[in-house]
C-alpha cells in the first residue's frame, strides 16, 4: 500500500487539475466556495478509503475523511442545503463511525 501523503498528493493535483480544465473550459461557472468541494471531496474519499483499508490508523483516517467529505458536500450544495443540517449529519456519522470501530475491536 502506498503511503497516504503520496496518493493524497495525487489526489489533490488531479482534482486542482480538473477544476482548472472544467472552469477555465467554460464548463460551468466559477463560484469560489465550489473550488473547496473540488479539493476536499477527491481528498475525503481518498482518506475514507485509506483508512477503511489501512491496518495503522484507520479510525483517524476514518474519521478525517468523513469530515473533509462533509466539507465537500456542505460547499458543493450551499445552495440548496443549509451547511448546519450537513453539520449535524456529519456528527451523527461520526459518532456511528466511532462506535462501529470500537465495537470491532473489542
């Protein structure tokens, strides 16, 4: 397995780099609170999944990707959601999280 920085790093300039094709393209219209979903929704998902298969750490990595997802999907649908109810859900995930993992461990 690679290590997290690595592939966080690669996760970060691809998605950076998508965001620059699809704005500079014309694709969709820049909103500056948008780019934080294009940074930290790649990343969330990257995290979640490192530390769902990573022996070391799992519950931190866990745990900051479901933030970074909650960020993401709080800047992405401001719009339509207020990030509060996005905030509240993220809690509750957090907590089911925390208490899914320490229930496999003991």
């Amino acid at each position: 397995m690679i290590r997290y920085g690595v592939g966080a790093l690669a996760i970060l300039a691809s998605s950076i780099g998508t965001a620059l094709i699809v704005y500079g393209g014309g694709f969709i219209e820049f909103d500056i609170v948008n780019t934080l979903s294009w940074i930290f929704g790649p990343l969330g998902a990257y995290t979640l999944v490192y530390g769902v298969l990573s022996e070391k750490d799992s519950v931190f990595y866990s745990i900051w990707g479901v933030i970074m997802l909650g960020v993401a999907v709080s800047s992405a649908f401001y719009k339509l959601i207020n990030p509060l109810v996005v905030l509240g859900i993220l809690v509750i995930i957090v907590v089911m999280l925390g208490l899914v993992i320490k229930g496999v461990r003991e």
